[in-house]
C-alpha cells in the first residue's frame, strides 16, 4: 500500500507539473496556425512577437522569412510593414484570429439554412 501510494503520488506530480508547463505559453496549441506547407523549409517556428510563424531552415532559400495569413515574408521589417500584418494585429493578432483555410462549414452553429424534408 505504501508503494502504491508513492507511485500515485508521484504520477500526480507529473501530471500536474506538465499541465502547469503547458499553461506557461501563452498561446494554446488549438489557437495556432496550422505550419505552412509548400515551401522549400523544414522548420517553421512560432515568433510570439510577431505571431507569425518564420523558417529557421538554414538550408532554405525561405531562412529567415516570416509567415502569415497565406503570405510570405523576406524580413521581419517587411512583415510588420504590411497592410494585412497591421490588421491582423488590430484584430488580435493570434489570440483573436479564426484562422480558415477557407472550406466552408454547415451543420449546426454554422449558420446554414435548411434542415430536414425541405
């Protein structure tokens, strides 16, 4: 009983160290941007700043570029310059984003009409 209780509690301590580690960032996983695809860079990271995503590919023609709303930029300057980056900043950035790949939804909450037998 007393080696159980140990282990129980230790597996406790774990968990609750990781839920708390996940808490710490900020931003949730889900609220993200899905990585772009597409272009010639293997790791894409999330910059918090800008909250864009930017290639740290060294190997990429694309290193050093910044990622946002379907666009690529050369420079965090040319990024932070754009129409598109300002609005979206205005709208929240990241955390006030819906970001949409742009398929179209139905079902319920969706806003569609119509319904059974018509």
């Amino acid at each position: 009983m007393k080696r159980s209780n140990k282990i129980l509690s230790g597996l406790s301590a774990a968990v609750l160290t990781t839920s708390l580690a996940a808490c710490g960032d900020g931003y949730e996983e889900a609220s993200l941007p899905e990585e772009p695809t597409g272009y010639e860079c293997d790791d894409w990271d999330w910059d918090d700043v800008t909250e864009s995503y930017y290639c740290d590919d060294d190997r990429s023609p694309h290193y050093g570029s910044y990622f946002l709303l379907g666009s690529l930029f050369r420079s965090k300057s040319a990024l932070k310059n754009s129409s598109s980056y300002k609005t979206y900043k205005a709208n929240g950035g990241a955390t006030g984003a819906s970001f949409n790949s742009g398929t179209s939804k139905s079902g319920l909450g969706s806003g569609s009409k119509g319904g059974f037998g018509g």
